[in-house]
C-alpha cells in the first residue's frame, strides 16, 4: 500500500487544466520530486493534496483511505505537513514561538485546564519543548532559536518553516521549491537536511524543485510534469534522459 496516491486527478481554472489526469503513487520513506516547467501545475499538486483546492475529478489517498473531500484543518493531523515558495511565518515572533506554534494539534489540554496552567499542561509543554529543541538541533538552528523572525535572512527563515513542518512529527512532508531564492552554499545545506529529515526522523519527503542538482543528488523518484500533464516518472537518471522531459524542457529532444 502506497503512503499517498493520486488517481486520474484533475482541476481547472477559468477553463484553463491545471491538471489533467495526473496520477501518481509516493511509498514510505522515500524521497519523491516533482518537476516541470513553470505552470507545470507542481505547486497546484500540492494545493490539492493540502485540500487548499477541490478536485474537479479523481481521487485522493493516504495510507490507503481517500482523503479527496477531507477538510484542509484536518491535513496535519492525518500526519502531512507542507512548505510554502514564500515563506509563512509569524514575523514578529521569535523562532522558538514558531516552532511550538508546530505543536496545536498535538494539544490534549483544554481553556480551563490551560488557564490555571495544571500540571497536566505543565507536562504537555515540557515534552513539546523537548521535542521542539530536538528540530532545532536537527536543523542547527540552536544559534537563532530565540531571535525574531523579522530579523533574519531569509535563507533561515526557509529552514525555520521546515523545521516548524517537522515540529508536527509528519509522516510526509511537503516541501515547495525549497531551495529558492538561496545560494549555492544555502542550497547545499539543504540537500543535508532533506537527507536528515528523511533518514533520521523517518519522515517520506515530497518536493517540488527547478533546482535539478539538489534533485539529482537527493531523489528517489522524479515525476516530471508539463502543461499539467504527466510526462514520466523514473530515478533520476531515467528522467534526465526521457525524450519528452528534454522536450519539454529544452524543446527538442535530440
């Protein structure tokens, strides 16, 4: 059984096919790419597997049970958490803030129970701290954790969203183009990360990227996209090699 499929998936916008019968299967534990062209419809992928979008048609599953009318609010809890291109952050908290922030909707507290700060919460945010401080070390985020967010390069700030991604202990995680707008340094670290993410915590990594390197050296799998459209999937190798890849992307395949 697969960890997150999608059948015959389609949507539209203002008559224009986003998607158009796109299907694909991600296994556990693996570290599957999407690329394509922009208006490839990659990060429209995302959206529906977040049920940010509704599908027109097709079908959504995760760990075997379809997830295609499930409600977005819902989506973290089922253990799948995402990145954004542009980063989503609360600006004028610090990085730690952010990161418990990560930790909702493992929450088992209530308004009474967190009002008078009972021992039971006492416990509860103890073990989140931990679990938090754990992400930050991960991350080597330890020199930034009690800075604002406002104040920091924004090469930080895309890791801050990851690591708060992972502060929701995800079996998968989402991760959209992230190695833009960084440097080929900044952009090298996040290959180690994406490795650590996925060996060390055992998280399956799905990731929209233009960056084909990064790709290369962490994918197991690539779904290469166009005009909305499926146009292989394969290891890497095989993808850069594809006659329609190479079309798509070079406008000739020779």
């Amino acid at each position: 059984m697969s960890l997150l499929a999608m059948n015959d998936v389609s949507l539209s916008f203002g008559g224009v096919k986003a998607v158009q019968d796109v299907s694909f299967s991600v296994e556990k534990g693996e570290v599957f790419s999407i690329i394509g062209p922009n208006g490839a419809g990659k990060s429209t992928l995302f959206n529906l597997i977040s049920r940010l979008y509704d599908c027109e048609s097709g079908q959504i599953f995760w760990q075997g049970e379809e997830i295609t009318s499930v409600p977005s609010h819902r989506i973290a809890e089922l253990g799948i958490a995402r990145t954004f291109q542009n980063t989503e952050l609360f600006e004028h908290e610090t990085v730690l803030r952010n990161l418990l922030i990560g930790k909702h909707i493992h929450r088992r507290s209530n308004a009474v129970a967190d009002m008078f700060f009972l021992p039971s919460v006492r416990r509860q945010e103890l073990v989140f701290r931990k679990e938090v401080e754990d992400v930050i070390d991960l991350l080597n985020l330890q020199h930034y954790r009690d800075q604002v967010i406002a104040n920091l390069p924004y090469g930080v700030r895309k890791m801050v969203e990851v690591a708060r991604a992972l502060c929701i202990q995800p079996k998968a995680v989402l991760l959209d183009e992230p190695s833009s707008g960084l440097n080929p340094e900044e952009t090298e670290d996040v290959s180690f990360w994406i490795e650590d993410i996925n060996e060390e915590l055992g998280a399956t990594v799905i990731m929209v990227e233009h960056d084909m390197k990064l790709v290369s050296q962490v994918s197991d799998r690539v779904l290469a996209l166009a005009d909305g459209q499926v146009l292989a999937t394969g290891t890497p190798p095989e993808i850069q090699q594809h006659p329609e890849v190479l079309r798509a992307y070079l406008g000739d395949a020779e």
